[in-house]
C-alpha cells in the first residue's frame, strides 16, 4: 500500500497551479497526519536531505495564469524532477471549479505534457466533498463558496465562476470542457461503474482505451472509492493524476479507513496574534464580502492604487509599506486590495495602462502581485508583523515568489482550504512568519477576524 507500510519513501508528489490551490493540497495531507512540505522549486532528492521524514512534496506554480507556450517551455521539466523523487502519485493540482481556458491555465495542455512525461493515460478528479463541490456523470457543480450553507449551481451558472474575468466557466461537462483544450481521448467513468465490485479492473480497461479518465466524486461512498482506485492505480507503476485536492482527500479517507494514517501527529490550532497584514488580489465578491466586514470592524482598509503600481517603481511599494506601518500603529489589521469586487472602477483603467506598456489583463497578476510581495516584505520588516494573508489565486503566486519564500510548511488549521503555513526562507525577514493563502471563494465574510484569532 501507499503508506504505512511504505515507511521509506514519498507516497504523493503534487504540483499546483497557483499558490492557494497548493496550500490547499498541501493542508489535506498534512492534516491528515502525512508529513508534507511545499516548495517553490521542484526539490532533488539530496535537496530533501534537509526535510527527514516528509512523505509528501508540493511545488507551487503559476500555471493557472500562463499560457499554453509557457507549458511546454517549463511544465516538462517540473514533472521530470517530479518523476525522480519516485512518489508512486504526482498530481497537477487544479482550482475544484477547475476554471481554465485555451489560451490560459490550459488544464488539457498540462495533462498532454503530463502523459508525455509518465507514460500513462491521466485520471482527473474534481469533486471535492466537503467544499461543495460535485461531479456526477462528468458534469461539476459549485456552492456559491466553500463556507456555511450554500445554494449549488452547476459550475457554468456559478455567479462567480461563470463570470470569472479570466476564466469564465461556461461549460460543466468536463469532457466537453477539457475537449476545447486538448484533442486527446476523454471519458467519464461513472459512480455506477466506481462502485461496482469490479471497478479496478474496469477502470484500467477504460485507461487502457482513452488518454483521460474522469471520475465522479460528490459523496462519501464516491469519494472512498476514488482514493482507493487512485492507490491501486498507483500502485501497479508511477501514476499521474489532474484535478482538485479531492484527489489528496480521497486518497488520505482511503488510507486512513485502510488504518494507514496518520503517520504523524497533525498540526494543531496555533492561537491568537495582536496585528495582521491581508493583501487582496481578488474580485471574488466573497473576497469582497470579507473586505466589506473589515471595513465596518476597525480594520484599516486601503485601496491600492493599481494604475501607480502597473506604472512601476520602488516609491508606490516604498509608500504602501509606510501606509501599512500607519495603520498598523492605531489598528490590530490592516487590508491592502486591488479590487472591491468585480465592478471595481480601478479594474478599466488598470487594463489601459496595462495596454500602454504592451501588456494585458492576464499579466496583471505578474505585475501586480509582484510589487505586492515587495511591498508586503518590507511592511513586514517595518512592522514585525508575525501573521499575514494573501486573497486571491492568480495574483498570490506572483506575491508569494516576490516575498522571498523559499518553501511552507502546515503550521496549523484555520478554515477548509486555507490553512495557517509557516514560511521558510533564507531571508531573516520572513522567515517563520505565518501565512495563509485564501482562494476568491474562501471563507465567510469575518476570515480576517478568523486569521487573527487562529482557530
């Protein structure tokens, strides 16, 4: 098996497409009692010399906002150092509303380069559970978000997602989604077939037949099933799978069933701080939400002049960071945002000077995240600040990169999908202070009063 028993190696490689999805990957795991750490490299295995005992890796990635170009340029060679550290499963791990497109994050693109790398058809896994996300019969259906009680939209009538301003969902056949990315085989295997007394068989018959193999997951029988035909599959030779932290959830509910985990104790509950420092990338209107309740519970709220920042130069990062030290003299938290949702008047002129420099709408992340993570290191060396959140997916990879962090690790749980990490870096700066990376549609809208509180 996958785990206990395997006491002298990886049992699960991963590489995410944005920073907050592989935090997301990498608090399943964790939490589940599996030693983890997630780098911003892929790491050798004399690299991981340093980390005795891990038995899962993550690398965090920015390929949810590249393009197909980008892809073939750097994914090859992740996936092959990937491959040598001899997990039996890696992962391209996918946002759970799995939006992509084309020209952007092209999910298709990374399961061909995957396939070429493995040698093996590719599973995807999408449903997550216990974040409202489910797919019966290939289609993927969402909660409005991941918090409380929420009405389920199938994903290409999502408020959100289907108006996603990058990648808007307007397909919820996953077949016929991925179809527009690749023109690889694609097939659904169904919960009817999962869960009949000869699924494992059937299910390398259906990999033996088509390059992609989708799998319903929207409940728990589904998703016990899904964990264990991933560990058989893995366990007949080196296995690559594409989708959500479904996969690391059905894998961790099978392994534990199976009495394999946990390996270790998991992290637990790291408790208050005095100050926070939030930076919102996101034009999620849960994000908004959240921005909105700290406005009306005496956090300092700053809107982030974003023409300035895509204008370039050290003085708005320099000046952001004063601002941040200001606010934090008179308040517990103060949160930076780019925008206010997705009317914000800052997003139309922010394209237009992004245009003057011979830029466009998807290089806003690179450039704003970037000065972001610049400015949010040094607000950490004026302030002293031990706790800090990034909100936004796209955006957060590029912040996470421009701060200097080198690798995290779970320092304790906070809410589904965003845990409390703790930073390493050679930088004295930041490293061990704690970070949580949120998703657009994480959190209920008092996340902030959440973080610092920790618990």
């Amino acid at each position: 098996m996958l785990g206990r028993s395997d006491s002298s190696g990886l049992i699960l490689s991963f590489y995410g497409d944005d920073f907050t999805g592989s935090t997301d990957a990498l608090e399943a795991v964790a939490m589940a009692g599996i030693p983890a750490m997630l780098f911003l490299e892929p790491p050798t295995r004399e690299d991981l010399v340093r980390w005795p005992g891990l038995r899962a890796v993550g690398v965090a990635g920015t390929s949810r906002s590249e393009s197909p170009a980008w892809m073939d340029t750097h994914l090859p060679g992740v996936f092959e150092r990937l491959k040598a550290l001899g997990a039996p499963l890696c992962h391209y791990k996918t946002c759970s509303t799995f939006d992509s497109a084309p020209s952007v994050g092209n999910i298709g693109r990374a399961a061909e380069i995957g396939q070429r790398v493995f040698g093996t058809s590719v599973l995807v896994v999408v449903g997550v559970t216990r974040y409202q996300r489910h797919v019966v019969f290939s289609t993927l259906f969402a909660a409005g978000s991941i918090s409380g009680a929420q009405e389920v939209f199938r994903i290409d009538r999502h408020p959100t997602m289907s108006r996603h301003p990058v990648t808007p969902m307007t397909e919820a056949d996953l077949r016929r989604h991925l179809a527009a990315q690749t023109s690889r085989s694609i097939v659904g295997f169904d919960f009817r077939r999962m869960l009949a007394d000869d699924a494992s068989s059937a299910l390398q018959a259906a990999l033996a037949a088509a390059d992609m193999v989708i799998l319903d997951t929207f409940d728990a029988a589904t998703t016990r099933a899904t964990g264990r035909l991933l560990a058989e599959h893995a366990a007949r030779k080196p296995a690559f799978v594409v989708g959500s932290s479904g996969v690391e959830y059905a894998l961790v509910d099978h392994l534990t069933a199976a009495g394999e985990l946990p390996l270790a104790p998991p992290p637990t509950a790291r408790g208050a701080v005095d100050r926070l420092i939030a930076v919102c990338g996101s034009c999620s209107p849960v994000t908004e939400s959240q921005i909105t309740w700290a406005d009306s519970n005496d956090l300092a709220v700053v809107a982030v002049d974003t023409v300035a920042m895509v204008n370039g130069g050290e003085a708005i990062e320099a000046d952001l960071a004063d601002a941040v030290a200001a606010a934090l003299s008179t308040r517990a938290g103060v949160v930076l945002h780019t925008a206010r949702g997705p009317t914000d008047p800052r997003l139309g002129p922010t394209r237009a000077a992004l245009e003057k420099r011979g830029l466009t709408g998807f290089d806003s992340a690179r450039v704003l995240g970037g000065s972001l993570g610049r400015a949010l290191r040094r607000a950490v060396a004026r302030t002293g600040v031990t706790r800090v959140v990034l909100a936004g997916g796209d955006s957060s990879s590029h912040t996470v990169s421009a701060m200097g962090v080198e690798a995290l690790e779970v320092a304790g749980p906070l809410v589904p999908g965003a845990p409390l990490c703790r930073i390493h870096s050679s930088d004295a700066v930041i490293d061990g202070v704690e970070i949580s990376l949120k998703g657009g549609q994480v959190g209920s809208s008092d996340f902030f009063a959440r973080v610092l509180a920790g618990h």
